[in-house]
C-alpha cells in the first residue's frame, strides 16, 4: 500500500513537473512567435516605407523635370515661335496677293502653334495646377485635348466643390494628363467621358473612353500605368484601370477626403 502511494506521488511530481514545463514552452514559444510577428511586420512596415519614400522621391524629381520642361517651352521654344511670327508680320507688305492666303495661313498656325506652347507649359508647371486647382486644371487640359480635334471630350463635374491637399491635386492630375496622353495616342476613341464628383468622404474621377482597348494584365509592367499606379499609392487613393480588347477603357481614382477607418 506505501509502495503504491510512493508511485502516485511520483507520478503527480512528474505530471506537475511536465505540466510546468509545457507552460513554460508554450510561453517561450508564443512569446517567440509574437517577437517573430512583430519582426516580421517592422520589416514590412519598413518596406512600405521605403517604397513610399522612394516613390516620392521620384514623384518630386519628375515634378522638378516637368517643371524645367514647362521653363523651356515658355522661355526659350515659346520665344522663339513669338520672334518667327513678329518677323513673318514683317513680310505682309511684300507678299503678293495670289500667295496671301497661304501667308495668313502660315501667321495663323504659327499663332496656334505659340498659344499651344504656352498652354502646354503652364499643364507642365506644378506651381500653375496649384494656383489653378485641380477642377480648372482638368478642365485646362481638356480643352487643349479637345482643340486638337482628335476626340470628342465630355467634362461632367458633380457635387459640391471642397479642396483637398494641393500636393495631392496635383498627383491625380498627372495621373489624368497621362490617362488623356495615353487614350490620345492608342485608344483610336472617337469619344472620352470624364467625371469629377465630389462625395463627403471621397473624391472620384473617372474617365471612360469607347476606343480599341487593351488587356488590362498584359499592360500591367508597362511603364505608363506603374507610373499612375504609384502616385495613386502615395496619396492613398484607390486606382483602377478596366478594358477588354474592342470595348475601350474605363479609369477609375477614388480618393478619400476623410482618414480612412
């Protein structure tokens, strides 16, 4: 009978003795696995952040670029085509009347094509979509896309107007100019609806063209929508791009004016 009490004792010391360390190696194993979490997310929290830096940086310097751009087209290649006309002015009295219709031709190119400079420049300029809003800005845009007759363009803006972070304004307008850039020269669209609308927690833009389209996934590497992809990213706004192969292409930007829950 002691011998057998001298067992169950034992074997109640032993099972508190691997009750004791099972506790223990469960702690250490949890307390391992949260500190691996926890590594595991800095690490990505911290490749986020390179990335947003990183996408930045280059935003900022391709901002700085088109801004260079814009001071050329201005200062030096809107100069020049100012200087040709004055001079073509100059030969009026000397041109014969058989050829002057083909003079006043030339002077009236000549005069859309400094108009077009300009305006092009100011489009480049980040100061001027500041100044302008992103409203205006489109709208600016548009009406050079439209002056081109390339595509009829229709510009619908709903809901009550309110501003947003001007950094960010112009982050979607790029991400806009690209989009009216890229439907220009593949879409083959004969019409291209674009919607600004105002909500109480979100801005959305879309943009809608009946044009050829294209596949979506194969595009995906292509520089022009990593480009909008990215800066939709930085600004946190949520981007898409729809099309099939004949049915056009519908680009879409939601953009949250509230902090997101």
């Amino acid at each position: 009978m002691e011998h057998e009490e001298e067992i169950v004792g034992l074997i109640l010391y032993v099972s508190f003795i691997i009750i004791i360390v099972v506790i223990y190696a469960t702690k250490y194993f949890l307390s391992y696995q949260q500190k691996k979490t926890q590594f595991l997310l800095e690490r990505v929290e911290d490749k986020q952040n390179y990335e947003k830096e990183l996408t930045k940086a280059q935003t900022e310097i391709q901002e700085q670029t088109l801004k260079n751009i814009s001071w050329e087209l201005h200062d030096n290649v809107g100069q020049l085509l100012s200087v040709a006309k004055m001079q073509l002015n100059m030969l009026q009295n000397d041109i014969s009347p058989e050829k002057q219709k083909f003079y006043e031709e030339a002077v009236y190119v000549l005069g859309q094509g400094v108009s077009e400079i300009r305006q092009l420049s100011h489009t480049l300029n980040t100061d001027f979509i500041s100044r302008r809003g992103l409203e205006e800005s489109l709208k600016i845009e548009i009406d050079r896309f439209k002056r081109l007759n390339f595509i009829s363009i229709n510009y619908t803006i709903e809901g009550d107007f309110y501003a947003i972070d001007k950094k960010d304004e112009i982050i979607i307008f790029r991400i806009f100019q690209e989009c009216f850039s890229n439907v220009v020269k593949y879409s083959k669209a004969a019409n291209l609806a674009v919607l600004l609308k105002y909500t109480p927690s979100y801005l959305y833009v879309k943009v809608v063209d009946d044009g050829v389209g294209f596949d979506v996934e194969a595009a995906q590497n292509g520089t022009g929508i990593m480009n909008m992809q990215m800066r939709a990213k930085l600004i946190e706004a949520d981007f898409s791009i729809e099309s099939k192969k004949n049915e056009g292409v519908s680009v879409t930007l939601v953009y949250p004016t509230k902090p997101k829950e």
